[in-house]
C-alpha cells in the first residue's frame, strides 16, 4: 500500500499569502458619462469591500474621460480582486494600483494629498489657540467673523485627522472632505 505523508507541503501551497489588511490607492481611468460612477460603486458595494475615500473628476476634456481616485482597504488578495474586477468593467479603460507601484519602484506612498474645509467657533483663548495650532499646521483662515472661523488645510490624509482631531476641544463644527487625489512618483503617468 502506497501511504502518502499528508503532512508534506502542497506544490499549491508553497506561496506566502498575507492577511494583513493594507489600504491601497487605486486610480482609474473611465469613460465621462452618465452612470460609470454607480457601476464602479456597485461593484464595491455588491460585494461588501469599502471605500475609505473617493475623488472623481474630468481629466481629459478633448477624449471625455474622468480620473476616479479610490482608497480602499483589505487583505492582498482581495485588493487583488478589486483591481481585476474594475478592469473587467466596460467603462474602465484603465486601473492602476498607486500603492503597488510605488512600493515596486522603492517609495513609501504614491503622491497623496486632501483638503479640507474646517469650522471652528469660540472666544477667548480657545480662539487664539485655534489660530495658532491653524498656523502651525499651515492651515489658512478662508472665513471670518468675530464668532467663527473656516480654515482651509491640504495635506497627507493623517495631517488632515490629526488636525480635525485637535480642533475638537476648541468648538469644532463642521468639516467637509475632498477625499484623496493621488498621483505616482516620477515621469511616468497613467
């Protein structure tokens, strides 16, 4: 009787898979028409992968395509996933991962900045500390009256977190997010 050692290694096994859960920014590039947006959501939504940030805008006038910049989170396979199954809608003529290229040609991050819109209200010294703390993180004053004020902030999505969450003790109101725009290192482009 032939026994086989069920113990020994699989040839199917033999590759390292990672389940740590990593965010990657994804760039696409996509028809500029009515409802590739949704078919783009939808793909995410049908099948419970999250967006953490999402930008859209037209890039190329004269040819009617859109950029769209989408931030997400999983395990490799599942960012895998993600990036093939985008590839395989109609509208999309072309998705790339920011992140992969970047770690490939030996840099932390593709190029990622936010803006943010940020009301803050108070008198007194909580005032001059916003003003203050706005002025060390760069922020700039967009709108003012003797009650509020609105900053306006750019920068890294955790420049942009930590920032909001300082302004919280200091009469935080509102924020409003532009979400990522992302762009890759080098001469290279889409």
């Amino acid at each position: 009787m032939n026994a086989q050692n069920v113990d020994a290694p699989s040839a199917y096994f033999l590759a390292e898979v990672s389940n740590e859960v990593e965010t990657h920014t994804l760039a696409l590039l996509v028809d500029n028409e009515p409802g590739v947006l949704a078919r783009v959501i939808g793909l995410f939504s049908g099948r419970g992968y999250n967006i953490d940030s999402l930008t859209v805008s037209e890039t190329e006038h004269e040819n009617h395509l859109s950029r769209i910049t989408i931030v997400t989170t999983g395990t490799p396979m599942i960012i895998e996933q993600i990036r093939h199954q985008l590839d395989r809608l109609v509208p999309v003529h072309r998705v790339t991962d920011l992140t992969v290229r970047a770690l490939r040609a030996k840099q932390d991050k593709p190029l990622e900045r936010e803006l943010a819109l940020v009301k803050v209200t108070g008198t007194g010294e909580k005032r001059l500390e916003a003003l203050r703390l706005g002025d060390a993180f760069r922020a700039t004053v967009i709108d003012a009256t003797t009650e509020h004020f609105v900053f306006e902030i750019t920068g890294r999505t955790s420049k942009i977190e930590q920032f909001i969450a300082i302004m919280k003790p200091l009469g935080l109101v509102e924020v409003s997010r532009t979400g990522v725009a992302a762009v890759q290192r080098g001469t290279e482009g889409l």
